[in-house]
C-alpha cells in the first residue's frame, strides 16, 4: 500500500454508513495532569494558556480533522504542540511518526484547522482507546468569559473509512489566576437524538436542567428547564442554518452544532 497522506482541505463528500469511529467523543480539556476532564480553563488578560483537543472512544486511528472556533475579539491564537510535557500526542502511541498542522481558515479567520496524519504504511500504527489530539495555544485579550467550540470532526482509519458525525463539546475560559478551577469538572454527559428538526436530549442523571438553542448569532431560539432527564424540543423550521444547542446541569455544560437543512 502506498504511503498515505493526508489532505488538509475540507471533505467536499458526506458519509452515510458509521464507521469504526463513529462512536468517538472530542473534548476540550485545560487539565492534562488528572485523569479528569476538565473543561473550564482560568487564564488572566493579557496572559497565555493551553487547551488539549482529548478524544475518547478511537478505534483504528489513522488521521483526523476538526474546527475549533473562537472569538478573535477575546482570544489570540499563538501556536499549537503536538506534546505538551510529558503528555504525548495519541497518534503516537505505537510508534508511529506523524505530520501535523493547525491554521486559521483562509474563508473565516475565527476557526483554526487543526489536523494530523500518521505517515506509516503499517496498519499497527493506528491507535485506538483515548488520548489527546493535538493542544493549542492562546492568549487571553479580555477579562471576559469566553468560549472555544469543536464542530466538523472527521476521524478516519488505515482503510480510509472516514466517521464524521462526531460528537464534540466545548470548553470555557475565564479569567482568574489558576490553571483550572476544578480537578473534578467533568463534562456533562448528554445524548442528542435528531429526527429532522425535532431534538430528544437525555441527561446521564436525573437533576434539574436548563437547555437552550442558539442561533448563529447568539440569539435564544428557544430554552427550557427539565428533572426528569429527557426532554424532546422542535428547532426552528423557518430557515435552515447552524443552531447551538447547550445543556446546563450541576454547574456543568455540554453543547452540540446542528445544521437544519431546507
């Protein structure tokens, strides 16, 4: 098999059958020195701070792709790592040697690429399990509370069988003067279950919770609070276009990107 590479240019091709990685979850974390997932980082204006790009639930990695999104008026991006200290980039977990990239985009300067690829023609190469993917570097412009979204994953294998409908949860910074504010601030584990535009959410526990839906420009579609650990919700059908979806619950929070198609 020749040697692969991978292209950085956005997949123009849609996927329809799940693949090995289908069932693969990216996080942003802010604390790799815990076994926890930690996804509210504290950074003060005018100071630099690191998020990790974690991914649980890898089977057969080869290469991946995913938009992390920002605000320009709050953040600074400032480089990328494929290693941070001791921790090491999963794709290198059995050996392998790997090529990697993380630039803006050319249409929309808000939304880093962030790509890697193994460069082995050895299928044992590939990595499954959990790790971190790749850790960005920001600077902090603000005081402000500001958020870093993941959206259009796409995790492919030596066989080129290419998963992107990828769940993926955002990160939060605030300003303060510690590296994170909780070792134990796991991600809310939610479920989002479409059928057109129609939205059932279950919660991983029963405890009240607030969800709302967003536009693209921030504005509050629709909210709703539940204690029953479900609810089911209707997007708006007036437009199509991207809309956020966030849960809140125990002072955690959870969101997913859903684009509505005409």
């Amino acid at each position: 098999m020749q040697l692969k590479t991978l292209s950085f240019l956005l997949i123009l091709f849609s996927i329809t059958t799940a693949g090995p990685n289908s069932g693969a979850k990216l996080y942003i974390n802010f604390d790799t020195s815990s076994s926890f997932i930690d996804s509210t980082g504290v950074c003060n204006r005018g100071d630099t701070f690191v998020s990790a790009i974690y991914a649980t639930g890898l089977a057969g990695l080869y290469d991946f792709q995913v938009t992390l999104e920002y605000d320009t008026t709050q953040l600074q991006f400032v480089s990328y790592l494929e290693d941070f200290g001791s921790v090491t980039n999963v794709l290198k977990k059995n050996g392998g040697n790997i090529f990697s990239k993380c630039s803006p985009s050319r249409q929309d300067s808000t939304r880093l690429i962030v790509a890697a690829s193994l460069l082995e023609t050895d299928a044992a190469k590939c990595v499954s399990g959990n790790g971190y993917l790749m850790f960005i570097k920001f600077s902090k412009k603000t005081s402000d509370t500001t958020e870093l979204l993941l959206s259009e994953a796409l995790l492919e294998n030596f066989d080129a069988i290419a998963d992107t409908e990828i769940e993926t949860h955002s990160g939060m910074v605030v300003s303060g003067t510690s590296g994170t504010i909780s070792k134990v601030n796991r991600p809310l584990e939610s479920t989002f279950r479409f059928s057109g535009s129609v939205v059932t959410i279950r919660l991983e526990r029963r405890a009240p919770a607030h969800i709302s839906i967003h536009d693209i420009k921030g504005r509050i579609l629709q909210q709703a609070t539940t204690r029953s650990g479900s609810i089911t919700l209707t997007l708006p059908q007036s437009s199509s276009g991207m809309y956020l979806l966030t849960v809140n619950q125990d002072g955690k929070r959870n969101s997913y990107r859903y684009t509505l198609g005409k």
